[in-house]
C-alpha cells in the first residue's frame, strides 16, 4: 500500500511540475534571439516564444556571439575576433559595423535606435578598453570612459539616458558601474572582491541583473538601479551567466553550463520556477529577448 500510494504521490508530483512547466511556456511571449553551435561554429538563430518555430539566421563561418536587436527587429552580433555586424533576419549577408574602429565587440544600441555603445579595446595595450557611442550611421563617435583597465559590455537603460556596464583592472576587480549617456555622473554600483559581468536593465528601469561569481561559481544576481537591495536569484552548480529580461519584465532568461552543456534556462524574475528554454547537442547560449 506504501508502495502505491508512494508511486501515487511521485505522478501527482511529477504532473505539477509539468504543469507549472506548461502553463510557463505557455505564457513566453516574443521572440528570443541565441547562438547556437551548428555544424561546428556558433550562428544566430532565432526563437518564436509563442509558437516554438525556430530559423537559422546566420550560416557563413566564424563563430558569432552575443546577439542583440536593433529597435527595427534586427540583429547585430560580434564575432570571436571582434567584428561586429548588423542583419535583417530572412536577408542574406550581413552588413558590418564600426569596421575601421577594429577590435569592437558588445555593440548594444539606444532603446530609440539613435545611437549604439559599444566596448572597443585597443591594440597597443595589453588588457585595455573603453566604451564607446556612436550615430546610427557609425558617425559623431566619442569615448565615453577613459580609465586604465577594462571596460565593457554596456546595457542601455529603457529611458536612454543611462548606461551600464563592467569594469576592472584585474582578478577580483571588476565591478558593474553606471554612466549617463553624456559620459557624466560615472557611479559603481557593486563593491567587492569578486568578479561582476553582463548587467541588464529590467524593462521598467527600476533593476540590473548581473552574473558574479560572489558564492564561488557564478549565478545571476539582481539589484536595485542605484545599487541598493542585492540579492542572488539562481543557485547552482556551473555556469549562470547573461541574463536578459523578457520585454514584459516577468521572467529573465540566462544561459548556464548546468546541465554539462551550454543551455538557455528561463526563470520568474524572482528567482523561481527555473526551467529549461532552450538547448542543442552542441550547447545554445546568449539569449536577447524581443
């Protein structure tokens, strides 16, 4: 009878947790753009939320990262060797960006699409770069931060009027900090020993989420935009990294190693309900959400 009603107990179990998963995916909404390793090198791909129907967007070769998405719906990655380019998912070829200002990477563009900030390092010092604006058209450039070390990976917020991004000059250094977008008013937000990367500003301006390795492994962390009030939201072991917040501010997705291979997992933007979004034999990462 134990038996049973154990046997019992684990299906109902099991049932909820298929439910919740469900009625999860059943609430995602737009569209989700990763890489994704395909026929051995990282291409963008493409997500619908709602429906699941997914396309290749890139397929020429080197390896393509950290999609993002212009306020038109197209896409601007960078490759591994830090070129930047723009595409219109369903054209072929690519368009490149900021070419003779090589190396750039972590391009991200205003929420009107005026300008793009972007990370460009420099080729005479070794472990040195800053962040960059630019026009639309890749004119009227102008540096934004002019402090030794690295800084990188900006993140507009929805109003435009502020920028977030990392900096540090060496291990246990890097902290995240917040800029207005005139380059003036330059704050820290994160003061600590670890390593802090990739904010992402929630929808209504009112958060940053981040990954730092604060607990030994890295996990994704969220806090107030002034920095107040910080708080971990995932707890696991292995890689939890780039968050990004889905348009309506519910949910954040992220990719982790969890599993052994790179996957995008989805979560409430409390922390709960963490759950598997997307995944390939090779490993999917770099989610932006639409």
């Amino acid at each position: 009878m134990r038996f049973l009603v154990g046997i019992c107990l684990l299906a109902l179990s099991a049932g909820v947790v298929l439910e919740a998963a469900e009625q999860q995916g059943s609430r995602l909404q737009g569209t989700l753009a990763y890489v994704r390793l395909t026929q051995g090198t990282w291409q963008v791909w493409q997500k619908d939320l709602a429906t699941g129907v997914q396309k290749q967007i890139t397929a020429i070769s080197a390896d393509k990262r950290v999609p993002t998405w212009t306020q038109d719906g197209q896409i601007t990655y960078c490759t591994t060797n830090q070129s930047c380019f723009q595409i219109r998912p369903g054209e072929q070829g690519s368009e490149p960006l900021l070419s003779d200002l090589w190396p750039v990477r972590d391009v991200a563009w205003s929420p009107d699409g005026a300008t793009l900030a972007f990370s460009r390092f420099r080729t005479d010092i070794v472990d040195s770069a800053n962040i960059w604006v630019a026009d639309a058209s890749g004119e009227n450039r102008r540096m934004l931060t002019q402090d030794s070390g690295i800084q990188q990976q900006p993140a507009w917020s929805p109003s435009g009027a502020q920028i977030a991004f990392s900096a540090g000059q060496g291990y246990g250094t890097y902290e995240i900090y917040v800029i207005n977008a005139d380059g003036s008013n330059r704050r820290r937000l994160t003061n600590n020993t670890t390593h802090d990367f990739l904010p992402a500003w929630s929808p209504d301006g009112t958060q940053i989420a981040w990954s730092s390795d604060a607990t030994g492994d890295y996990e994704i962390w969220v806090m107030n935009a002034d920095g107040g009030n910080a708080r971990q939201l995932t707890n696991a072991r292995g890689l939890d990294t780039r968050p990004c917040w889905s348009p309506d501010g519910r949910f954040i997705a992220f990719g982790t190693n969890r599993s052994g291979t790179l996957e995008i997992w989805v979560m409430n933007a409390d922390g709960t309900n963490p759950q598997l979004l997307e995944k390939s034999a090779g490993g999917a990462s770099d989610p932006a959400w639409r």
